[in-house]
C-alpha cells in the first residue's frame, strides 16, 4: 500500500474526543474586528511576531476586506502591509 494511503486518522489515541492534531491552525478572531481608530497619517507601532515587528510607521491607506489592514511606511521608509490587529497607535501623530 501507498503512504498516501493511510489515513490521518490512524495515528489519533483512541477514545479522547478532546484530541487535536499539532498541524491544526489557530485563528486569532480580534483579527476580524474592524478598527475605526485608524486614519491615514497617523502614526503605529507594528505588532505582532513579523519583520517589523516593534517599528514605527505612518498608515499610507486603509485595506478593507475579510481581515482589515493598513499600508504603512516604516521609519526606514519600507511600504508593508499589516493586519489592523497587529498595529498599535501612538502619540504624535500626522
């Protein structure tokens, strides 16, 4: 028989309903939110666990969809695109 073959269910311990395999994702929800305290011009902390993590930037635009985002510029004038979620605000802004 194939390897393809096999089910992954194969290797779930019998009987413990409340198991759940380490390849299943975690969906952060707070990313849904739309956050009306974001304008273009005001400046953010990016968040998160990303290259920028900890920068500074400028929200250039506002991105609507499914997960709301900002374009920001960074400080070291990089143009990236982060989760609302993951932005924070802070003082001195445009």
């Amino acid at each position: 028989m194939a390897r393809t073959a096999r089910s992954s269910l194969e290797a779930r311990p019998a009987g413990d309903p409340g198991y759940v395999r380490s390849t299943v994702a975690t969906i952060n929800l707070a990313a849904l939110d739309v956050r009306d305290d974001l304008r273009v011009g005001h400046r953010v902390k990016i968040g998160g666990g990303g290259l920028y993590a900890g920068e500074f930037a400028v929200v250039e635009s506002i991105l609507t969809g499914i997960i709301p985002a900002a374009m920001v510029r960074t400080e070291a004038g990089k143009t990236r695109r982060v989760r609302a979620v993951d932005l924070e605000r802070v003082a001195g802004e445009g």
